[in-house]
C-alpha cells in the first residue's frame, strides 16, 4: 500500500475534506516523496524529524512544530525523492472553487463570512507557500479536528466544521502577523499597495486591508495616517485616480471602462471623484493630453 | 499676513509647508508614495501617484483655516536629485520614472569609469559618473530599449519637471536640478555637449534652462481654483533638495559644512569654487549662479541602524520602530566610546563617497567573548559616523570646516550627534528650523520677493537651539578608529567583490 493512502478515517462524511493523514515514518524511505502537486488547500504540520524540501522550487528545512500552507496549485516534495524519518499530518480541504484567477469559495459547510473567504483567497494566493515557524498550535488544531472525527461523538460533524474554520482563520492572521512581526510598517504598507494595485476593481474596505498587514482596522487607519498622510480610503481613491490618469491618456478605453476597472462603481462616481482630486473631469483630462 | 508655500518631493513623501515672512514655520502636510522594485536594481516611482499625492497635500493644506489667516503669496518647489521620466510630444509618462536609487546602469556607470571620457564629463558636470546619474540612465535606455521607442521620446524629464508641467503646461528646468544630471555644464551653466553625446540625446530632449528663481510660471486656472488661491500668488521653480538643505541649514558660504543622516547621508560644504578632486569622489552641485554646494553622499545612514533594530531590536509582535530604536539608544549610552574595541563597517547598501565601491558590503570587526549585544548597537551607530568622518575628512583636504551643522532625523538623535561632534572633534549644531529643505526653499522665496537682500543674508537668520561639545578624550580615542575604518575599507575591497560573487 502507497504511503499516500494512510487516511486516519474514512471522509465520507465530510465531502470538503480530502484527506486527513498522520504519517509516521520510521524508516527513511526512497521514491516515496517525490516534488508534486497535490491539490486541494493543504495544511501540513511537522510533528517529529527533521525535513529537507522543495516547496514551489525553494529549499526549506522543516523542524518540528513546522506549517506549510499551500494552495491547489502549489508543488512540494523531496529534491531526492525520499520521505526522512519522522512524523507529519496534514489536512487537505477542497473548496468549491479556488484558482489563481477564481476567488476562494470554501462551501456551505464554513461558517467564514463570505467577503473574507474571498480575502483570505488573495492573502493565500501572494503569501503562500508559506512556511509558519514554530506555531504548534495549528499542530494542536490538527490533532483535535483527528479526535472529533474519531470519536464522533454528539453534533462532531458541527464540530469539526468549527475547527476547521478556526484553523484557517488562526492561520490567515498568522500569515499577515508573520509579515508584520518581521518588517516595519512601511515594508508591510509596501505589500499591500502592491496588493491594492493588483487588483484594484476590488470594492476594498478598511477591514480587508488592515487584514492584509495583520492589524485591527482601528490601529491601521492611524499607522496610515501618520505614516502616508492619508486615510485608508484616500490613500486607495489615490492609486485608482493615478492609474485611471494613465488610462485616460495611453488608451482608448471609455471612460465607463476605465472607471469600473479603477475600482468605481459608475462613472458619474468616478468623474466627481476625478475632479475634486484633480481639478478636471476625466473628458477634460483625456483632451488636455492629446493637445 | 502674507505666507509661502514650499512643496518638496522627496523620494518617500511629499511635504507640503507653509512660512510665515519672517521663516517660521506655520504648518504642513504630508503624503507619502512608493517605490517600485520590478527588478532587484531597479527603483521607481508612479508619476501621476506623485503628482496627486503633490494636490492631495497643497488642497489639504490651502484649503485649511490657516490660509484664512494668512494669504499664499509664493509657492516654491524643491525636489530629489537624479530622477528621470521619458515623456512623450503630448507631455504623457512612456513609463514610471526611475530614481536615483536605481542602479539598472551599472554596467554603462562601470564602462565609462575611469576613462578620459569620464574625467572630462565629471570635471564639467560636477556629478560623479555612478548608476545614480541621468547621463547613465538615459545611456541606459538608449542602449536596452528598442530604437522605436527611444525615438518617441520627445523629451527626458525630473519628476520635479513633470509636476510643474502638470500644474503649468510648461517645461522647464532650474539648474540646481539641471547641475544634478550629469548632463549640465556646472561653469557655463548650458547643457553640456560631450555629456549629451555620450548619453545619445539632444539639447532639445531636455528641458529649457532656467535660474532657480524663475518665477514666469502661471498656474493653470483649475489649480488656481482647487488650491483656493489668488491669481497674484508666485510660481517659484526652486531647486533641489541638496542645495536648499544646505541653505536652509544657513550654510552658503565657506567654513561651514552640514551633515544629513536621515535615511542615506551626505556631508555638504558651500562656497564660489568647484572642488576639483581628481579621484572624482565629490558632487559639485549649483544652488546658483556663483554658489556651489559640494560634497559626498553615502547610501549607509539611518536606514543601516533600522535594519539592525528590525533584525535584532526587539522580538515583540506590532514593533514600533521609533520606540525601539530609542530603547537600543539608551543601552547603546551606556557604552564608552569605541564599542569595546569593535568597529562596524555599515556597507550595507554598498558605498558612494568617498569609496564609490557598489560591492562594498557591511562587517563587524574586532568582536570578542566579552562582548554584548549593546556593543554591536554602540558600534553599528559608530560605524555610520565613522563612514560620515571618512567623507569629512577628505573634503578637509579642500575646505576648513569650522562648525558642523546637522539634520536629518538620525543626526539630530542626541547620541548620533554627540558621537559626531567627537569623532570629529567640533562643536555640532542643531538649528530651529527642523526641515532644512523645507526652510531653504521657504528663505528663496522670501529672498526673491525681498525680505532679504540675497541669500547669504536670508541664511544667517537660521538659528542654532542646540549645540554639542566634543569630548577630547573621545575624539583622541575615536581617531584610532577612524584610521583602522578608513584602512579596512580600502583593504577589503577585493574580498567585498569575491563575497559579492556568492551573493
């Protein structure tokens, strides 16, 4: 029997987990655990041993206690093709529908408010592969969510459905605490301009974007503040009037097109915005250019 | 009451202030703005993002109550050195500008360096031949971009150009940030052919020539309108950061220098003459006609002591940077002077003066058992004032330097600046005016329309609050330091290129 076929439990009953493996590996084993991709949103704990792999073409070392979140798409394994000594578990789940150009939809099943599926989709889709260092309380989530099925006692269906959700969130705050704990604010407000930029027809609000740096929103409008001058708002209505500029004067786009892909809701919306900023409205600005 | 407005585009923020007739500073704003890294040498800046970060800022600050009380009579710009914006014949961006930071041209830099070539064009430029200078990022395009897009180029601007084309319909350049281009004869004041030439353009791809108090500039009505202001309000062009940082520290004349360490550094000196090193290691830059400000900027400042707080300051979850970095300050205090016997070189980013060595990278030497972690903040702090006397020393060769005066948010931290009082053995002065580019520009706009007879008066009105005396003992102790910095930094120079290779 493969080593990939070790689920602790059958997963009839929860259709959106794919496999919940532990896998104690007591010798080293060779062909075993080759670079793959292996679907599905997958959350790996390093319980015992010490692991050499390639995630996404990146050499790690992984130590007990050890995360690696990884996304449907994401390739890991050995560079030489063995499984070391030692024990893992993991978790897969398989959303509804989750691509790098398709939004999280987790299921029916999590309790996650839909606007922050969406968000930890874009959070998992630059951040990840990530490597959490030491966070063995994920490990303990792991373990619990093995206990419930296991056991199965009274409503562990509602249960096991709770902790997943909680997994998840503890590992989205995790990841953008993680980025924050290591940089300054600067570096992680440059992370999320890059983000805003990315996708900026998004209706962004205060909340997603403090998620994005791992603060609560209170605490993030005044860092912005103080640090870029602006209120978060200001901050995103800035970077969607700069890019509709651009677009205004190095294409052809109508003014509709170019206000739904800058992030406005209608382009009346748009030109009031454009004009109080700038002084012109859009038509005005468009011609200047071409004078 | 009458006021100014100074608008100055730095390379992280835009500051906004308003001064009152006699320089006092009555208020500001600020927005900030990223810096691009499609590539690990390249550094650039979204045009428009500025240029409406520049109206967020001034609508912000003229549509306040304090210009109810006080009327904008002149707005005058300053701006970072060294950027350069393709636009083409309707006045629009071909892509991001690229900053001074951006080091994509370090082949054509290493090319032309120590040539005839280059002799000839720095004698008469006055900018050091370095991927930071506009002759070798338009070298650059010329050679890496296809001949059908160089060809609609119309022209090669500042982000400082496009910002006052934006606001005006016009393009021009005043020649403090002409003289920073590599591109401008810094003794005939016009551009200068040979640069031209080996850069690939025409005269007619840059902007027109004008003195730094050129004030034909109209404001077009929709800006007049949106920043509430009066038809009869001045339109000064200004010049560059450097320059007026230096005026506004109220050094133009000789015998005084001024040291920045904000986030980079740069030591600064003021006087009629070029000064001719022919080791090429220092900017002779034009504030104006008849005053040039020389010096060496270094890449290794503040933003050297920050990455030692990010890496080993403080393990907390939401660090604040400020708070921490006092914290390391005050442990650092309680070390004597020379960190034990260990020295810090803070190469981090590589160097420009006086070694201009981009594989210059970052050591510290002379570590024992005994020593702590407070050591390593006391040498890392040494090490940048260390790298700072290193320039000073050799401007000394050219100029007497009395009095130091310093700015920049690091310089002005009371331990960065009792160390740079020691180690170089003068009296270090803080002035009043906090912002000295900011204060510059203000004390040009006062100067042209009248306050002061010229600007050698405007600057003596700058005041000093605070003053630091060195320490004999240290100083003495701080030589012996500084001697085994500047040998170390010179011996290591082959091992920096084979470490560079493995980087």
């Amino acid at each position: 029997m493969s080593l990939l076929n070790w689920p602790i439990f059958s997963m009839t009953e929860f259709r959106h987990i794919k496999e919940l493996i532990r896998l104690k590996n007591p010798t080293v084993r060779l062909d075993e655990w080759p670079v793959r991709v292996r679907g599905g949103l997958q959350i790996v704990c390093i319980l015992e041993g010490k692991f050499e792999w390639l995630i996404e073409h990146q050499r790690h070392v992984l130590y007990p206690n050890d995360v690696v979140v990884l996304c449907p798409w994401h390739g890991y394994g050995s560079p030489t093709n063995t499984l070391e000594i030692g024990s893992l578990a993991w978790l897969t789940i398989e959303p509804t529908s989750f691509e790098p150009s398709k939004e999280l939809f987790l299921g029916e099943w999590s309790a996650i408010a839909e606007a922050d599926q969406k968000l930890m989709g874009r959070l998992l889709m630059t951040q990840a592969p990530m490597v959490l260092n030491n966070f063995k309380w994920v490990c303990d989530l792991l373990q619990r969510i093995e206990t419930e099925v296991k056991q199965a006692e009274f409503a562990y269906q509602t249960r096991v459905n709770q902790l997943l959700d909680e997994l998840l969130v503890t590992i989205v705050r995790q990841l953008s605490q993680q980025q924050n704990q290591r940089r300054d604010f600067p570096q992680a407000f440059a992370q999320l301009e890059q983000l805003l930029r990315d996708s900026l027809d998004h209706p962004w609000t205060v909340e997603e974007m403090a998620a994005v740096v791992g603060l609560g929103s209170t605490a993030f409008t005044e860092k912005v503040k103080s640090f870029s001058g602006f209120s978060p708002l200001n901050y995103l209505i800035n970077i969607r009037i700069a890019e509709a500029m651009k677009q205004l004067r190095q294409t052809a786009k109508s003014l509709t097109d170019i206000a739904l892909d800058t992030g406005f809701y209608s382009s009346q919306h748009f030109s009031t915005t454009f004009k109080k900023l700038t002084g012109y409205t859009p038509g005005q600005f468009r011609k200047r250019g071409t004078q | 009451m009458d006021c100014i407005v100074t608008i100055d585009i730095g390379t992280t923020k835009v500051k906004v202030s308003a001064f009152d007739q006699a320089a006092n500073l009555i208020g500001w704003r600020q927005g900030t703005y990223p810096t691009f890294h499609p590539q690990p040498n390249y550094s650039e800046q979204d045009p428009e993002q500025i240029f409406l970060t520049v109206l967020y800022a001034l609508k912000s600050l003229l549509n306040d109550e304090l210009t109810k009380k006080h009327k904008p009579v002149a707005l005058v710009f300053g701006a970072s050195m060294h950027s350069v914006l393709p636009i083409d014949k309707q006045g629009v961006p071909l892509r991001n500008a690229v900053i001074w930071a951006d080091n994509r041209g370090r082949d054509e830099a290493n090319a032309l360096k120590n040539s005839d070539e280059c002799r000839l064009i720095y004698e008469q430029t006055g900018t050091p031949v370095h991927p930071m200078s506009p002759l070798i990022k338009i070298r650059w395009f010329r050679t890496h971009t296809p001949a059908t897009w160089f060809e609609k180029v119309y022209k090669f601007i500042s982000i400082k150009e496009y910002i006052i084309y934006q606001l005006t319909g016009q393009l021009v350049v005043d020649q403090s940030i002409a003289s920073s281009t590599g591109l401008f004869n810094i003794h005939t004041h016009q551009w200068e052919e040979r640069a031209l030439n080996y850069a690939g353009i025409q005269p007619h791809q840059l902007s027109e020539l004008v003195p730094i108090d050129y004030s034909e500039l109209k404001l077009k009505k929709e800006y007049v309108r949106l920043f509430r202001l009066t038809s009869a309000a001045k339109l000064i062009i200004g010049a560059s950061d450097g320059c007026f940082a230096t005026l506004g520290a109220g050094v133009v004349t000789e015998g005084d220098a001024t040291i920045t360490i904000g986030s980079s550094g740069a030591m600064r000196v003021a006087g009629k003459q070029v000064i001719k090193d022919p080791k090429q290691r220092f900017f002779n830059y034009l504030l104006n006609e008849g005053t040039y400000i020389s010096g060496g900027p270094t890449n290794n400042g503040g933003v050297v002591f920050e990455w030692f707080v990010q890496q080993f300051g403080a393990s907390g979850i939401h660090l604040d940077l400020e708070y921490t970095v006092n914290q390391l300050l005050i442990e650092a205090e309680r070390v004597p002077a020379g960190a034990g016997g260990m020295l810090f070189l803070p190469y981090l980013l590589g160097e420009r003066a006086p070694l201009w060595n981009a594989n210059a990278r970052g050591a510290y030497i002379g570590v024992n058992i005994t020593h702590e972690r407070r050591h390593f903040i006391r040498a890392t702090v040494e090490g940048i004032i260390y790298e700072m006397h290193s320039i000073g020393k050799l401007l000394q060769q050219y100029r007497s330097i009395q009095n130091l005066y310093i700015n920049g948010t690091y310089a002005t931290l009371p331990l960065f600046a009792q160390v740079l009082s020691d180690v170089f053995g003068k009296k270090v002065y803080v002035n009043d005016k906090h912002d000295s580019a900011s204060a510059g520009a203000a004390l040009l706009a006062l100067t042209h329309l009248g306050v002061y007879p010229d600007l050698e008066a405007a600057a003596k009105t700058i005041r000093s609050v605070e003053s630091y005396q060195p320490n004999p003992e240290n100083h003495e102790r701080y030589a012996r330091f500084t001697e085994i910095f500047d040998r170390l930094s010179q011996k290591l120079a082959e091992d920096f290129d084979a470490l560079v290779a493995l980087q």
